[in-house]
C-alpha cells in the first residue's frame, strides 16, 4: 500500500466537510486535560480546523456544545471573552467581537443569552447583552443591548438611482503598478 501524502493525510484528518461534534469535542478535552501533550494534540486540531474555514473560535471563549454551527464554522469570529449561552444557533460570517478602544461607551465583550438565532453576517460588537430567546437577522449590526424575546432586523436598504451608466469593473493592482488610466 503506497503511503499518502501530507496534504492527503491532512485532508483525512479534516475530512472534507467541516465535522462539529469532533471539534466540539476535541475542544472541551483541550479545556479539560492538564497533560501538555494532549494539550497541544487538541489544540492543534483545532487551529488546523479553524484555520481550513478561517474562522476564529478561541479555545477559552465560554460556550458549551449545544451551540450550533447549521453551515460551520466559516468565516466566524467570536472574541475570547465572549460569553454565548446553551442552545445558540450561530449561522456563517457571523461576528462577535470586543470592544477595546479607549472612550468607548460599551468596552468588552458581548454576553449572548440562551436559545438565541443569530442570522449570517450579523456583527454583535461591544459588551453588550443579548437577552434569551432573541433573533438577529442576517447582516444585521448590533452594538446595544437586546431584551429577552426580541427582534433585531436591519433598516430597509436604500436604493440610490445613478442617472448614467456606471463602469464597474475590477482592476487588480499589483505590487509596483498604478491603477490603469
């Protein structure tokens, strides 16, 4: 039997599709194990998977495996103090981030309540509380606290009619060259 290759044998490791309960579960025995070896095993795995999906899951993030992840865990990011309750469905491109900047009204942290729907490409930002039971629709940006059993829906968009036609498109710049004339 011919042997496989690094990039074949990571593939089996991290399978083609992204695989939560091992995640999950391999993440809780990082948390809970005191032998450094395991330690770094788990850990790796973990960086591995996260890095595949580029999402950010820090390991000391509090949350438990009731969490879910319907399309993964791509293009997550959820900041290391962030606090997200049992029975939380968390959808793709989702972000929930800290605050840090000096002067700023809400510093830290969000703390997300139980049973919350979170919808794709919504920014929960600041330390701010999400009540139970609350839905975030998707693109939405949310940066003041949500009481229990609500909505968060995003203002309708706003169309902006151009009276002529519009040229729109791309031109990749390369190091050294200007955009073209």
């Amino acid at each position: 039997m011919a042997k496989k290759s690094f990039s074949r044998r990571c593939l089996a490791v991290l399978g083609r599709e992204f695989n939560s309960d091992k995640f999950f579960s391999r993440r809780e025995k990082y948390q809970k194990t005191k032998n450094p070896l395991a330690r770094a095993f788990y850990g790796s795995y973990c960086t591995r998977v996260q890095n595949r999906f580029c999402a950010g899951i820090p390991m000391t993030a509090q949350f438990d495996r009731s969490v879910m992840f319907p399309h993964g865990i791509s293009g997550i990011y959820i900041s290391v103090e962030a606090k997200i309750g049992s029975g939380t469905t968390i959808f793709q491109q989702v972000t929930i981030g800290s605050n840090s900047l000096p002067g700023t009204k809400r510093p830290g942290a969000p703390v997300i309540g139980k049973n919350v729907y979170i919808g794709a490409g919504a920014k929960i930002i600041g330390g701010i509380t999400i009540g139970d039971n609350v839905r975030i629709g998707a693109g939405c940006t949310v940066f003041q606290d949500v009481p229990a059993n609500s909505t968060v829906v995003a203002a309708r968009s706003v169309i902006l009619q151009d009276r002529g036609e519009r040229d729109n498109t791309f031109y990749a710049v390369r190091s050294g060259e200007g955009f073209p004339s």
